[in-house]
C-alpha cells in the first residue's frame, strides 16, 4: 500500500497479499455455501475453507520468503520456528464459527514476526472486502473495497469509557470479575462480543474502547498466537495498548503458542493505567500475576 511507510514493507506486502489472496478463496465457499465442516481434536469446528486458506497462506508466504518458518492454525507446527527470529503467524479463518452461521463476522490474519514481536500485520474481512494492516513504525490503516487506504488513529473516550468481553476470554463465567472492574472504573459495560480479537474492533464506527479477558480462577489462557498477533500490532500502532492483565506485552514465537495471563486491550495509555489499577484490586486474579 503506497501510502504507508517504516521498515518490513517486504514482509507487510507480503502479509497483505496472503491475506487478501485467501480471503477470496474463502469469499468462494462463503457465496456458495459449499464448505464441508469437521471436528478437530479439541471439539472446535474446521471447514473446507480453512483448510484451502491455509494453503493459499502458506504458498504466497512461500513464494516471497521461502525459508522463513510458518505457525498456522490449521497445519503442522514447523519446528523450525524455535531456532528463527523470524515467524510468520496466521489464523486462516478467525472466527470459523461465524463462517458456518452465515455472519460475515470473520477475518484472515497473518502476521510476521521479529524477535517475539508482529512487526507487519495484515487482516482482511472477506464478507465486507476491509483489510487492515500496520507495520511497526509505519502506522496502521484500513481500506475498504476498492477505496484509498487512511490511517487509523484511535480517538480517545468520551467521558465514560465503554468496556466488554467476549464469549472467547471468560463470558459468561467471569461476568461478576467484568462487573466489578466495570463499576470501579464508572466504564459502561456492553454485551459480550462473539467474535475474539479482531483487528477492527476498535474501527469505526467505535462501539468499545476496552476489551477484557479475564477467567476466574487461576487459569488465565485467553488464547492461541494467531488469534493475538495482528490485532496486537494494529492497535499499538494506532495508538492504543495491548498486554496481559499484569501490563505486559505478548511474545510470540513461544514453544507453546498460547497467549496466557489475560487480556487488556485498551484505545490510549491513560484508559489502559486505569483498567490495570481496577484489575489489580480483583483478589480472584492480583493472585495469579
């Protein structure tokens, strides 16, 4: 994308390409309704269009940066990818149950990885033609259907800050945790989203300026590398802060690839301090950090 500038635009035009290149391999199944689905080993849903997605991920990755190791959803951990600095990461449909019930609320993700860190991301919603991407130092920025990419700056609150979570990071099990954070920070609390991390939740038009994951009890795992690793990177690059419920950033890249210790994504720093400050008066969870 011409209008974006920093460092990896190699590794960001290759993240958009994959994204955007599976994304109409996917918008194919979805118009034909023709996906066989199936049942992985954790119980979760895998369709026909995740597997070709991955496929498609894979080979333009391949064909751009043909020695660099790839961690997908859906394929077989490259092992390889413990000895690099480098990883591509990617979830080749965030959001599968979405797809199978005709929602259009789902994306393609991938992102490249540095040293345990997105440095360029790309997600694309196949069903509103959106993509996202952001390169570290070089902004984030969304272009829908045929239109001129802009940068995304996220604006700060309004008086009252408006906070969820999500059937993904703890709903409905940790609602009375969410409630009280909510009632000590003044913040409006919203439904639970169904949809996990995705990278335009905080896009406009802004229904939420804070996401929260956080489980009772000692378990924090909110989920896998892929489902973390562009959204992370957009939002920081937008002006927002994404880490664990102790304040710290995600590393990527890991053994194994689970995002522990909570989740708090916020659209600002100051937003960010209050939500960790209300976090670390929860007993149930001060414990476990």
């Amino acid at each position: 994308m011409a209008e974006e500038r920093g460092s990896y635009q190699a590794e960001l035009a290759t993240a958009a390409a994959a994204v955007t290149a599976a994304g109409a391999v996917v918008r194919e199944y979805y118009d034909a309704a023709n996906a066989k689905t199936y049942g992985k080993i954790d119980g979760s849903p895998v369709t026909d269009a995740d597997l070709a997605a991955d496929a498609t991920i894979r080979d333009v990755i391949a064909q751009h940066f043909p020695h660099d190791p790839i961690l997908t959803e859906e394929g077989m951990d490259d092992e390889r990818r413990l000895a690099s600095a480098r990883c591509w990461i990617a979830d080749p449909i965030d959001g599968t149950e979405q797809f199978i019930m005709r929602t259009g609320e789902f994306d393609v993700l991938v992102a490249f990885v540095l040293d345990g860190r997105p440095v360029a991301a790309a997600g694309f919603q196949p069903a509103a033609n959106v993509l996202v991407t952001a390169s570290k130092g070089g902004g984030a920025w969304v272009r829908c259907g045929a239109g001129a990419a802009q940068r995304v700056t996220l604006e700060p609150p309004g008086e009252r800050l408006r906070l969820a979570t999500s059937k993904w990071f703890g709903a409905p099990e940790n609602a009375e945790l969410v409630q009280t954070v909510a009632d000590a920070l003044g913040a409006g609390l919203e439904p639970p989203t169904v949809t996990g991390f995705s990278p335009r939740i905080f896009l406009p038009p802004r229904t939420l300026d804070v996401m929260l994951g956080v489980r009772p009890g000692e378990a924090q795992d909110m989920a896998s590398e892929w489902d973390f690793a562009v959204a992370d990177l957009v939002f920081h690059e937008a002006g927002g802060v994404v880490t664990d419920l102790a304040g710290r950033r995600f590393r990527y890249n890991k053994p194994e690839p689970r995002n522990v210790g909570g989740l708090i994504a916020t659209i600002d720093a100051r937003a960010h301090a209050r939500v960790i400050e209300a976090v670390s008066r929860l007993p149930a969870v001060a414990s476990t950090l």
